[in-house]
C-alpha cells in the first residue's frame, strides 16, 4: 500500500503533468470504486485542474467545480500513459477501474490487483465531503507539527503505539510499513502503551516518525509512479523483511501475524530480545 510518502511523490508527479490541462474524459470500469453520484463523473469532463493535493494517503485532483479524490487502498495503483490507449474502456475482471483522459491525450489509469476490491474514487464539491478525509488527524510531517503537539496526541492514550501511528485519524499518512519503520528507528516496542512512553521515549518516537518519512520521501521524491512501490520496498529495514537480519543490530527480524495483517520488528532492537505474541495487539486491523 502507498503510504505518505509514496502518495506525495504521485501527487507531485501528478501536479506537474495535470495542471493546467483539462479533463478530457472519465471512464469507470470497476463501477463499485465509484462512492459518489453527485456530482457525476462527467461533470468532470471539460472542466481545466487547477493543481493535484495530498491529504493523508488520499489524490485529490482539484478543479474550478469539482474534485477527483481518490484512495489506492492496499492493492491499488496508477499507470501513467503519456498516450492513453484507444480500447473501449468495458466493466469486467481486468484490473482497470477508473481511466482518465486529459486534453492533450497523456492520463492514467487507476488499477487494483486481486479480489478484495477497496480503491476508492470520489466526485465531490468540497474535499470535506470524503469522510475519509473529513476525520484525518493532523499531518505528521507538517512543518508546524511540533513535539508539544505530539506529545498532546500520545498523553492519556491507552493504545498501543503500533495500532495508534496508523490510525489515520490520529496521524494522516502512516501505514503499515513505515509504523512498522518509525518503531524500529525508535527502538520501540509496537505493543507499548502510548500514555506510558516517558518524555524522552516520546521524544525519540516523533524525532523517528519525522526523519523516517522525510527519508522516505527523498526516496520517492522526483520518481515515476512504475517506480515507487520497488524503490520503497528496498528503502525498508525491518517490514517486509521477516527472516532477515537487522542492520542494527544482527538479530534475526520477526514478525506478528494479526488477522489479515502482519508486522515486522526487531527483537534486539525493540523488545529486549524477546518475541512478542500474536494475540496481544487488539488495535491493529482497521
Ligand atoms: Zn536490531
């Protein structure tokens, strides 16, 4: 899944191919990514962009009347074309959910691989009516988002810290993979209370979360879509990497396996050498 950083790199790939053009034409081929009807898609049609934003892992293309929001979900993707190809765009098994066309013939196709379809496509006045949208919490890499304020989040929070970094209502942005990056570069058990961390642990986590992301993003910064998912897999240290060592530290990396979820951490690193349970983590699925 594209998290912020990944998400920033599109939308600045986005930014720079998309404003100023118009919409040519939206064609839906996965008719269940489409969650709004008013406006309709083709309200779009013709209307000039005027830039491409990000809030959270959400694309939000913006126009004078409308805007195209979308959420790649978990297997969700974009495909740049500089040509869209001319195939009848038809409802059906392929991957292909939402083809987009610009007036000078370049545009993207949005596609979602395997059977559990969640990529989302919104047609909306106003960004606020995307709930997801509407109740994300602040922007963790915000120039203006301090360790006061991180600090505020994690006071009086009975949640495990893993559970509360990708809660996207709490932090915009953060998934899976880099919570599970942020724990490791803190030296942090995921299962930790957030409201027992000790100023200094807190510390130590947001100065992680702000240096792994903006990292991350130096990583995406300035690549093509087809690139970002392989250049962010590689960057990683411990997710994705169960059986491996750690560069820190030359243990052996483990994961948690949780319902349809699974995580990465260091034992040495995180835990004082101990493995951690599967069933313990209660507020990790969303
Ligand atoms: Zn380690």
């Amino acid at each position: 899944m594209p998290e912020l950083p990944e998400v920033q790199a599109l939308v600045a790939f986005l930014d720079e191919r998309l404003t100023g053009r118009a919409f040519a034409s939206l064609r839906v081929a996965a008719i269940s990514a489409l969650k709004t009807f008013d406006p309709p898609l083709s309200a779009l049609e013709g209307e000039r962009i005027d830039g491409v934003h990000r809030h959270g892992k959400f694309v939000d293309v913006e126009t004078g009347g409308a805007h195209l929001v979308f959420h790649l979900a978990r297997a969700g993707w974009l495909r740049w074309y500089d040509e869209v190809p001319k195939t009848p765009v038809k409802p059906g098994r392929s991957p292909l959910a939402l083809r987009v066309r610009l007036d000078d013939g370049a545009g993207f196709d949005l596609t979602e691989a395997g059977t559990k379809k969640s990529l989302a496509v919104y047609v909306v006045r106003d960004v606020a009516d995307v709930p997801g949208i509407a109740r994300l919490g602040p922007d963790p890499t915000a120039a203006d988002f301090t360790l006061d304020d991180f600090a505020g989040i994690l006071a009086g929070r009975r949640t495990q810290i893993k559970g509360l970094l990708r809660d996207q209502s709490v932090f915009a942005g953060i998934g899976n993979a880099y919570s599970d990056e942020i724990l490791h570069a803190a030296k942090l058990s995921p299962y930790l209370l957030a409201a027992k961390l000790t100023p200094e642990q807190t510390e130590v986590l947001y100065r992680a979360m702000r240096d792994t992301l903006a990292e991350a993003a130096a990583v995406a910064s300035g690549r093509p879509p087809a690139e970002l998912k392989d250049a962010k897999r590689r960057a990683m240290r411990v997710h994705g990497r169960t059986g491996e060592t750690c560069e820190v530290c030359g243990d052996t990396i483990r994961q948690v396996i949780f319902a349809d979820s699974t995580f990465q951490y260091c034992p040495t690193c995180q835990t004082g050498g101990k493995p951690l349970a599967d069933r313990v983590l209660s507020r990790l699925v969303k």
